[in-house]
C-alpha cells in the first residue's frame, strides 16, 4: 500500500499504480488515556508499525516494537520515542475537560440532572447525553490530534531534517501550507466513532454510578437501624 507519508516512514519511492488503498493518518485513536499514560506510554513506535500494514515482508522498514525502537533511537535519539508527546498530553487533556464538561451540561439541560442530588437517570437519557458529549471531544481536540499524528509518523527527510521541530512549529506549519481546516483533518470519520461509543460507556457509568449510590444509601440505613437497635435513639445518630 503507498502512502504519500510512506516515503517518509519507509524510505521507498511510490509504486507505479495508483491502485492503492490510502492508509488514513488522521482518523484515529483511543479517547480515554490520561495524562500520565499519555506521557510514559507514547504511542510513536505503535504507529509506525500500524502505517505498514499490507506491505510485503521485504519493504517494511520496522520489524516489530524493538526493532522500531532500536532504529527510532539510532535514527532519533532516545526522544524519538516520545515524538508527539506534548500535543498527546494537550489533547487528552482537552478530552477529558470537554468530555465531562459537556456530559455534565446536556445532563442539566436535558433532564434538569444535578451533580450529586442523587437521581439517576434512564438508560436512553444517559445514552443521548453521552452521545452529544462524546461530539465535543473531537471538535476541540482535533488540531492536537492531527499534529500528533504528524510528529509521530515523521521520519528524517532525505536532508537529514524532521519536517515538523515540535508542536508549534507542526501547527504553523500545517496552517500555512494545508489551511485552517486541515488541523480538522479526520473529524468525520472520528465523529462517526466517538460519540456511539460515549453514548454506551455513559449509559453503562451513570447505571453503575446509580447503584453504587443506592447500595451505599442502604448500607447508611442500615447502620442507622443497627444502631437504633443496639444503643437506642440516643445513640443512633
């Protein structure tokens, strides 16, 4: 399969058929690491790999994770391993705040729902609330997202150089030459698979959320009766 990033990762020239299937670098990605696992476990050397998929054995420039280590810190240096940290930890970070900022706002708009006054609410109401949190996401994280990509799929040019020196300079860089919406690279296809998937883990969280609530309500009561029983009603409180 050719990519026109496959020159880079690869160091091949492009095959002379454009009967390619396109492997997409912006249309990605698990939506629910947190910081520290966005930092420690950085996904450079995994996508690499992923961009090689369908090639035959003899064109491939990594063959498995400590191979592309090895190589990323020959060609790279050891910071090579951590290519597109800094927009992997602005980006969850922006989901997370989005996420629950948004889940926490359709729930009082929609259902008058209030952090902690105890109500639950139905599956489908926690479903559509999910669903139209899990669209905030990839509308504010989505720059970082695509720059991750980029600095994670870059190799050395034929220069020597890396195209992108860091965050910024990506962000700039893919404005002036590509536009404002190509920092949007890929919001379809994540908008197609990120709000479903809020939409059941909410449904499934406020479920669970709920009967926690209720078991710790009745545990109290307990205690409660107990109480009453053992040391009367002055003690029971």
């Amino acid at each position: 399969m050719y990519h026109p990033h496959h020159s880079r990762v690869l160091n091949i020239r492009p095959p002379p058929t454009n009967n390619w299937r396109q492997i997409g670098l912006d249309q990605r990605e698990e939506d629910h690491d947190d910081l520290i696992s966005s930092t420690y476990t950085n996904g450079g050397r995994c996508r690499r790999l992923q961009q090689q998929k369908g090639l035959s054995h003899d064109l491939l420039k990594y063959k498995g994770p400590i191979h592309c280590a090895r190589m990323i810190i020959r060609d790279e240096g050891i910071l090579g391993l951590w290519s597109g940290a800094a927009p992997t930890v602005m980006r969850n970070g922006t989901n997370q705040a989005a996420m629950f900022t948004a889940k926490n706002a359709f729930d009082v708009l929609l259902w008058k729902k209030h952090e902690g006054d105890g109500r639950v609410l139905l599956p489908w109401q926690s479903m559509i609330s999910g669903f139209l949190a899990g669209t905030a996401s990839p509308v504010c994280t989505g720059p970082f997202d695509v720059v991750k990509t980029r600095l994670m799929a870059q190799s050395r040019g034929v220069d020597g150089q890396m195209k992108y020196k860091g965050m910024i300079h990506a962000i700039r860089t893919i404005y002036a030459e590509e536009g404002l919406l190509a920092l949007w690279k890929g919001l379809l296809p994540r908008l197609m698979r990120i709000p479903p998937g809020q939409a059941i883990v909410w449904t499934v969280a406020d479920q669970v959320i709920g009967l926690y609530e209720r078991l710790a309500a009745w545990q109290e009561s307990m205690r409660l009766v107990w109480s009453y029983m053992l040391y009367g009603p002055s003690n029971s409180a």
